[in-house]
C-alpha cells in the first residue's frame, strides 16, 4: 500500500516550526495512547538518553529523552542518536508493514551517532507486539490501528 505524500507547503510549514512543541505534543501522544503497552519493557538501559526523531520529508526533528515513566521533550537540539526516514516509512514501521533492518539495510532508515544506542532501541521496540499493544490502548483507540494495518496488508 502506498501511504499519502504530504503537500510541500504542509511539509514546509511544519519545517519552520520550532521543534519544542511537536516534541511536546509528540511525547505526550505516546505517553497517553502507547506506553501502557510500553511501560513493561526494560527501559533502564536507554533511561535518561536522549533521542531525535527526524522526518525528512516534513523537515520534523522531534527530540526526545527516554524515561521510566514515559518520553519526555527536550528543548536543546542534543542527542546521542538520530533516527531519520520518511513520515511513509516511519508509518510503515509504526504499523509493522516494514522491517526496520530491512528499511536500514535499503538506507530509508538512517541511525546516526551513538549507533549502539540506536541498535538498543530499535531491539527493544521489536519486541513490542502490534496486537498488544493496540489492547493496551485507551478508549478502543487500538482497533483503528489495527484495522489500518489490514487495510494496508490487502
């Protein structure tokens, strides 16, 4: 399935933002509808690291530090490692559509600085289930989620 491309004066107008706020918003969105399925990881080897998010096509750099208890935002522009793809391919990860190695390996998936770190996160993200994570959902919001993700696979 071929995921929407965003129109060049969205992604320009979302480049000139400052990256504190989609950050905060971003943080918080994961927070309140993922990390119920999330919180059950072992976070501790990548607590306190900070992490950028980089969306090329919209020019979106979302910098964030992994918690016990959630993301957090940050508002320097540091970070140990910087994941960046598409916002298509960041979806496809996000729905299970693409492997992140196979995405990697095809450079659509570019880890930069602290490599190990990146490596760590990516692992520990593998092995969060689709299924049970969208159960863990609040308010039923997992099952348009998941009907996405069939819909994509048909």
């Amino acid at each position: 399935m071929k995921l929407p491309v965003f129109p060049s004066q969205i992604s320009r107008m979302i480049a000139s933002l400052p990256s504190f706020p989609p950050s905060a918003l971003f943080a918080f969105g994961c927070n309140r509808l993922a990390w119920n399925g999330l919180h059950e990881l072992d976070w501790s080897v990548v607590q306190g690291r900070r992490v950028c998010i980089h969306v090329s096509d919209l020019g979106l750099r979302l910098y964030l530090s992994v918690q016990a208890d959630g993301l957090r935002a940050v508002k320097d522009h540091e970070a140990e490692v910087t994941f960046t793809a598409s916002a298509a391919d960041f979806a496809r990860l996000a729905l299970r559509l693409e492997d992140p190695d196979t995405l990697f390996f095809n450079r659509r998936l570019l880890i930069e600085g602290d490599t190990d770190l990146g490596l760590t996160l990516k692992n520990l993200l593998d092995t969060v289930d689709l299924e049970s994570l969208a159960a863990a959902m609040p308010a039923g919001l997992g099952r348009p989620l998941l009907a996405l993700r069939r819909h994509a696979l048909a």
